[in-house]
C-alpha cells in the first residue's frame, strides 16, 4: 500500500515540478532585453511567411546560419559559452522513473504481466482492495509464480510474533514473507499450486511441488487446508503438516506440549514438531 501512494505521490510531485518550471521559463521571457526582443520580433516577421510546419523543419538550420553569420560579438561569446547539459534533468529522470512504474502494474496476476521478466510488479487480484508490490517468478516452471517468501542470505530476521506473520514484513526484491491475511485471500477462491526451490550455499538445488495450496482465514489460525499431490527431487517435507495451524512464537497452536516456533525458532504449521521449518 506505501509503494502505491509512493507511486501516487510520484505523479503529484511530477506535475507540481512541470508547473513550477513552466512558470520559471515564463518568468524569463519576460526578463529578455530590449535587444532580445528585437531579435525575436525579427525572426517571428520572417517567420509569418512560412508554412508552419515548414518553420518546425527549418528552425534548427536557421539558427545554425545565424550562429555562423553573425557579427554580434556578444552573441557568439555567449554562444560559445553555452556547456552542454551533462545528464537528463531532474523532470526527465522523474518521468522516466513513472513511465517505469505504470509498465509495471497494477496486474491481476503474475500470469498477466505482459514482459515475463522476473521482478517487482504491483498486483491487484481484487479490485476492492489497493494493489501491492510482489515479485513474480517469470522463468521457471512456465513462469506466472507468485513468490510469497524468500530467504537467501539472512539480513531479515524470521523469528517474529503473529502479527508481523499476518501483516507480512521484508521487501518483495530481498529476503521477506508475503503475510498469511494476504495468503488466504490469494488462495481462498482459486486454485493454486505451491513451488518451494531450495538451493545451498554449494549451489545444489532441489524443489518440490504441491498441486493444490489454499490456508484457512484468521479465525482458522491460518490453517494449512489443502496441499495437493507432491512432485520433485527435494523429498515431500510438507505432507506431515496438512492441516495444522500456523504457529508463532505468541501463538502456540501446534499439538507438542511445548511451543515449536520458540523450540525451532521460526514460524510455521507445525505439528509436533516438523519435517519442514522454512521459516526456521
């Protein structure tokens, strides 16, 4: 939601800046010299016998020969002084940087963004709720995943209470987890597979697939309602938790006699306690 109204803000500020600048240039036609002013009055006479449109193709050539028969030396000081501009200004780069944004959503799905380039989007299933920022998966396994958590280096900390697991925390481009509220939603209405890839620090990979994914809402802790048929080379870790609830360091909702997330650390549907602690 923060990334939207940024997005919003973006375009506010966008449009404040041209108008300010607009008046800026406005400001300095007026403050043009006498001088100035002759020379425009005398290029606009030459000009009124033209075609318009053969003013727009002619007026850089004009310029040119005015530059090279000039005998104002004034002119051609100020002229040869003039530096070229190192880079785009402030107001191009800002409308680079929005044209950017609005070719990356909002989406209904990761399936709909046209690019199948893997990276950041904003998404929007339903329309009566605002668009987020995820991250979609656009080359393996046919593309179209949306990614709901990733870890890889250790910089964002999984050992969290349950509303931080509800609401979601990370960035979507680093290391983060999507939020089960949003979860739910996603999975409740649809039907969804899960991908889970996982890669050591020696580069060996693995994955498993689940054919069918959706969890409960709130009032069913989350629960892990349906996991489809398993297949892939990392061994089928997520059977054993089928239809736990999910369980936090503050919300103790497994079935050992201890809380699992404070015993492994982490978050997840445990059971009692885990074949797998993604989380953990």
């Amino acid at each position: 939601k923060m990334d939207y109204i940024e997005y919003k803000l973006m375009e506010l500020e966008f449009e404040l800046k041209e108008q300010n600048e607009q008046t800026t240039r406005n400001q300095a036609r007026l403050e043009k010299t006498h001088e100035g002013m002759s020379w425009m009055m005398t290029r606009m006479e030459q000009a009124i016998s033209q075609n318009f449109t053969s003013v727009l193709g002619q007026s850089w050539r004009i310029l040119q020969q005015q530059i090279s028969c000039s005998h104002h030396e004034s002119l051609r000081n100020a002229i040869f002084k003039m530096k070229p501009v190192k880079g785009p200004s402030d107001n191009v780069r800002m409308l680079f940087d929005l044209q950017q944004f609005k070719a990356r959503g909002p989406f209904e799905s990761c399936k709909a963004e046209p690019s199948k380039t893997s990276g950041k989007y904003m998404l929007q299933p339903f329309l009566t709720e605002d668009p987020f920022v995820a991250f979609c998966e656009q080359t393996k396994f046919g593309g179209g995943w949306l990614v709901i958590q990733h870890r890889f280096d250790g910089s964002v900390e999984f050992y969290r209470n349950w509303t931080e697991y509800k609401n979601g925390f990370g960035e979507a481009d680093k290391e983060f987890w999507i939020g089960l509220d949003r979860l739910h939603k996603l999975t409740k209405d649809k039907s969804h597979q899960l991908l889970i890839e996982l890669e050591d620090f020696a580069g060996e990979y693995k994955y498993a697939r689940y054919a069918g994914f959706q969890i409960g809402d709130q009032s069913e802790k989350y629960s892990l309602k349906t996991l489809g048929a398993y297949s892939g080379t990392a061994g089928d870790s997520l059977t054993y938790h089928k239809g736990m609830m999910f369980t936090t360091l503050d919300s103790d909702n497994d079935k050992n006699a201890g809380n699992c997330a404070e015993v492994c650390t982490g978050a997840w549907w445990y059971n009692t306690c885990h074949h797998s602690n993604l989380n953990g």
